[in-house]
C-alpha cells in the first residue's frame, strides 16, 4: 500500500535574510497573517488520519492555527548547527569563512560541531521511512523548511548537494507518496490537495 505524507512549511518568524539557523522564534506577526490567509486553502489536509509537526516553536503553531493538532516528532527537528545556532548564513560567514566554505562542499562535513547534511538527510529520511503504511492512510506534517529539503533529497535519492538548490516557502505544500525506500515526488492541482 502507498502512504501519503504531505509536508506543509511552518510559517516564518522573520525576513527571508534574516533567517537563521535552528530558529526558535515563535511566529511574528506577519507569520500568523500568512497562516490566516493560507488556512482556507490548507485547511483540508487536517482530515489526514496523522498529523505531526517538527518541535519548533513556529512549526507546532502553524500546525495548531491550521487546526491539525499535530503530535511534535523530535526527528524533524531541524540540522544541529553546533555553535552557529542562532546565527544567519552571513554571520557565520564572517565568523568562520573557511569552515562555512568547507561545510557548503562537504555533506559529511561538521566543521560547526554539530551534525551534517549527510547525517541531517538520514535522520529526516528515517523518519519518512519509518511511518505507519496500514491502508494507504494520509500525513501531514508542519516542518521547517530545511526538514522540507531534507526529506525530498532523501525521497527522490538524490545527492547531498541538491539540499542547496531547493527552495521551499513559507506554507508551501509538498507530497511524497510511497513507502520505505521508494518515495514518489507527488505534484497536485491547488484544488485537489486534500
């Protein structure tokens, strides 16, 4: 039997270049606005016999305006960053040039101390592969983006590398249907999201 899961984007807490790394800043203002505009739309995906969330405190909020009540799962839990947590892409770069420039071309690398791309992918595609695959049955999950990523890396096998080239929005949508070890990339019409 094939399984459903859905990935919805938290909402964000912060501007776009302003984002950084494990952020766990509750949703701001313009955050809960997105989620009010989005919820007709996303609304559906609430009838999803499993509803998780990442433990985030803008992912558990995303989930819980959008009426999923999710349960929070520790393994889609954002990459540990190590000692920059906290900071955006440009701070660390300042700080530490040489290792942001090695942890950008190396997925096995930690030069941060904390965990890699390669071990990051793994832990979020454990996760997917691991779901519960009785009767088809329907998942949703509110995760950060970076969780989004790494589960479509993961899915679709593709490298480590291709983790830079995915953008994944705000309240964006993406579906992956199948089982362990064969995961589909699954584009639907707006209309037909539930």
């Amino acid at each position: 039997m094939a399984l459903r899961v859905t990935f919805v984007a938290a909402a964000r807490s912060s501007p776009l270049l302003a984002e950084r790394f494990e952020d766990d800043r509750p949703l701001d203002q313009a955050g809960w606005d997105e989620v009010q505009r989005s919820a007709q739309e996303l609304l559906p995906l609430s009838a999803a016999e499993l509803r998780y969330c990442s433990p985030t405190p803008r992912s558990r909020a995303t989930g819980d305006a959008l009426g999923y009540a999710p349960l929070v799962q520790l393994a889609l839990r954002d990459c540990d960053m190590g000692r920059w947590r906290g900071l955006t892409l440009g701070e660390a770069m300042a700080r530490e040039p040489e290792a942001v420039d090695a942890w950008l071309a190396d997925p096995s690398g930690v030069p941060h101390g904390g965990e890699s791309l390669l071990s990051f992918v793994t832990r979020v595609g454990g996760w997917l592969d691991t779901r519960p695959v009785a009767d088809g049955g329907r998942i949703v999950a509110v995760a950060e983006p970076s969780v989004v990523r790494a589960a479509l890396v993961y899915a679709l096998k593709a490298p480590p590398s291709t983790y830079w080239n995915i953008d994944v929005r705000p309240l964006s949508t993406t579906t992956l249907t199948g089982h362990a070890g064969r995961w589909n990339l699954r584009f639907d019409a707006a209309s037909a999201r539930a």
